[in-house]
C-alpha cells in the first residue's frame, strides 16, 4: 500500500479508533443523554419500539440485532444486503419514501432513528425534534447528515459540506446507537468488521497496475437529459475516492450538486461511478438508462470513461453518507480492479 494511503486510512478511521466509551463492559448507565445534531436525546432505558426513516438507519439497527425492535420503516433505495435480507420479511413498511407523521406515531414508537435530517430536523418532512419530543417519543438523526455540514435556502436540498465527510462519524453513530439500545458488544464488532473491510478494500486496490486518476459519481437527475447531480468535493464518494486514489472532477462544496454534461465534458473524467437503485422517482433513477444516455448521447458519448468502458455500478445507498460507504469503498475498488483487467 502507498505511505499517502495508510496515512488517509489511518486518518479517515483515527477519530473512531480513540473515541471515548460511552458505556462500561456491564452495559448502558442510564439516563442517558448524547448531544445529536443540536438537540439533546435522553433515554431512561433501552427503547424496544424503534421507527427507522431512511434504509440506512434501518441497516444499521438490523446489524445491530435490534430487528425484533423495528416496528415501522421508511425511505427505501433497494433491497437489504444479502445478510440482512432474511430480517426483511419481518419489516414494517410504512412508507417506501418519506412516510406520514400519523402513521410514525401510530406505531407507539419510543424512538426515530432517522438518516437524514429532512425528515426529522428544523424543517423536518416527517417531523420536528420537539414535535416528537411534546409525546414523550425520542428522536435521533445520524451524525453523517449534519457534522460538518449545513442546509440552507441557498443550497440544494442535500445542503453543503464545509468539511470531508469521515468514517469517524460512522464509528460515532454505532457507538452512539449501540448505548441507547444497550447493545454495546455489537456495536463493537461492527465497527471492528467495517476497519477490517475498508483494510482489505485498500489492499485488494492495489492489484490494479493502473488506478484511473479521475471519477465522476452520477446519482440521477429530475430529467434523464437534463443536468446530473453529482458527487461533491466532502461527502462519502469524496471519501471513497480519497481511500482509492482518485480524484473528483467535480470541485463543490454541494454534496450533489447539478452540473451540466458539457462542462463535464471539459474535465473528461477516466472513470464514471453511476448509482443502481429501485426508486423511480425520476427516470435518471434507472441505471440502465443511465447508461444507455452515456452511450448514446453526442455529448457523453465522447467522454473517456465511455470509450473506455470504465463505467462502475455502485448501489446508491453505498453513496450516501453511512456505513454503506465500506460497501461503495468495496465496489470501486472491484470495478477498478476488473476495469484494470479489460484494458
């Protein structure tokens, strides 16, 4: 492994391999509180009836073995990893997208865990903190969706990084979760599984001889011609491509920013990272169309990646700022690696 790397990988995990125990070996002291995304949470015991909003946060609370918990679910990208797929049968759905107040508190839950704070933050599509807070219900939103980041109505509506996104924060979240459901030695090994992963990711990297210098990362767009969002310069692609040696052609401090195909063009990026995932909100969603735009279009038709077929398909979820970012750091490395052996 390249010294810069080791040095990049020891920094992106530095933060959670010191982090401070928030429990001892027999369990949760509680009442517990945690400062989380500005507003305090505090539990008095282990909650037993958990509504997860965002398939990330419902991934986590599953690896955690708190499945028998969940009794309600919302935002869904695609189906669950293969080794949580058999707790899927047994999940609630309240919603494939953002799901209703109403049908959040009808399921008596004693906590949100959400991933991301527009659904449950100031402006909240779901709800507020404190409307949850005014039932006696708990809320908690993932540290990756707004540490070192900011929403305002001046940016999209995925808001502004002003610093990388790090594993730290995904270390954070277990830790933090692990301690309010009183399931520490879980969490403990997931974290532990997740810095063996990335290890080996990096090291399996290496058997390109030859790393593509530059990526693009395509999640969709409202039109399948129109201007695509893509990655920023801070959030997890940003991340992935730091672990493996590439450069982001795109320089905004957006987490997907919308930049038109011909000032793509302009930067003519080596690889192109395009999301797969089930949703059909737009019709850019579909990956396949993704790729025949790419290889039809006269504009992205000429681009590097496209002539070289260095096209990657990475599960959308795996872009999104989470612990999904091992899978996606997994992914890249795999298409590199197979990219490296076609040419």
């Amino acid at each position: 492994m390249h010294a810069y790397r080791k040095i990049l990988v020891a920094a992106s995990l530095g933060i959670s391999l010191f982090a401070p125990t928030l429990a001892d070996a027999s369990g949760t002291d509680y009442p517990l509180t945690l400062d989380n995304c500005g507003h305090l949470l505090t539990v008095t015991g282990p909650p037993q009836r958990a509504v997860s909003v965002g398939q990330a946060s419902t991934e986590l609370l599953l690896s955690l073995g708190l499945g028998s918990r969940i009794v309600g679910t919302g935002v869904w990208f695609g189906p669950l990893p293969e080794a949580l797929q058999t707790a899927n049968a047994n999940l609630p759905r309240l919603a494939d997208n953002s799901p209703s107040f109403e049908s959040v508190i009808g399921t008596r839950p004693d906590i949100v865990v959400a991933q991301y704070t527009y659904d449950i933050g100031a402006t909240g599509h779901v709800a507020r903190p404190e409307q949850l807070h005014a039932l006696g219900v708990a809320s908690y939103v993932s540290p990756s969706d707004c540490e070192g980041k900011a929403t305002t109505a001046a940016t999209n509506a995925d808001g502004e990084r002003h610093r990388l996104y790090s594993l730290g924060l995904v270390d954070r979240e277990i830790a933090e979760l692990g301690a309010v459901f009183d399931v520490n030695p879980a969490a403990d090994r997931l974290r532990a599984d997740l810095h063996r992963r990335v290890d080996n990711a990096v090291a399996n990297g290496q058997a390109s001889p030859q790393v593509p210098l530059s990526v693009l990362y395509w999640f969709s767009s409202s039109r399948l011609a129109g201007d695509p969002w893509v990655a920023g310069k801070y959030g997890a692609p940003e991340l992935i491509s730091q672990i493996l040696g590439l450069r982001n052609v795109i320089d905004s401090a957006e987490e997907w920013p919308s930049v038109g195909w011909e000032s793509i063009a302009e930067r003519d990026p080596d690889v192109i990272v395009l999301a797969s995932m089930q949703r059909r909100r737009y019709d850019a969603d579909d990956v396949q169309a993704k790729l025949e735009f790419l290889r039809n279009d006269p504009v992205t038709r000429h681009l590097k990646a496209v002539r070289n077929n260095r096209l990657i398909v990475v599960d959308a979820q795996n872009l999104n700022p989470s612990m999904n970012v091992v899978d996606g750091i997994e992914q890249v490395s795999a298409g590199l690696r197979a990219s490296a052996a076609r040419q």
